[in-house]
C-alpha cells in the first residue's frame, strides 16, 4: 500500500481510526526527510494493512505546532485513536519494523489504564 498525504482538514479523522496510522512529518527540501521517505514508503509496502501518511510539515504548520513537532523528520504512530510514540529522526528500516512489531503487540487495554485520558 501507498502513503496518503494529510493535512489539517483530515489529520484527526485518519489517527482517530481503528487500527494502527504510521505518521511521517517532513519536509520534502531536508536532507534526512529525504532519506527517511524510501524506508517509509518500504515499510508501507511490507505491511498494507496499517495506514502510512505523510504530513508536509512546512505546508502544515499550524497542525505540526499543535501535535509537537518541532524537527523534521517526526515520526508519530497511533493505535487505535491513541498516539503511542512520537519521535525527531530519521530511523533505519529495522528500527521501522521494530517499532510496527512492538505497536502490533501493545495490550491496548492496559494502555488505557494507565493513560485513562487518552
């Protein structure tokens, strides 16, 4: 499966979905955006049944700022409507991989115990 490209309009709507959204804040220009996009876009092809969305985050200032990206690239995952990492940098694929291994295996349940307000 392809990446889809969010924006304000449709961020909330796409992480509050069912199911684990993969979420690459970038910027196209910089040079670790740009290397981290074909590991994404690998990931993404490896695992069709997640959701994998970029966000241009030049172009998305504002929805950037409100979900805490201050470096390109972030990467953000959510599971379920729930953000469960967030992290500045590009990651080598294994590390891609890893973190999708250890998302797919979170008891959700216990997640929300001890984070009752997400």
């Amino acid at each position: 499966m392809s990446t889809v490209r969010l924006s304000a309009g449709d961020f909330a709507d796409t992480v509050a979905a069912a199911g684990i959204v993969l979420v690459d804040f970038r910027a196209s220009w910089y040079g670790p955006s740009r290397g981290f996009a074909p590991v994404f876009e690998a990931a993404a092809e490896r695992h069709p049944d997640l959701v994998f969305a970029t966000v241009d985050a030049e172009a998305e200032r504002g929805l950037a700022a409100a979900v805490g990206v201050r470096a390109v690239p972030t990467l953000m995952v959510f599971r379920d409507g729930v953000p469960v990492f967030a992290e500045p940098g590009a990651l080598p694929a294994d590390s891609v991989e890893l973190l999708i291994a250890t998302v797919r295996e979170l008891d959700m349940g216990a997640v929300r115990e001890t984070f009752p307000h997400r």
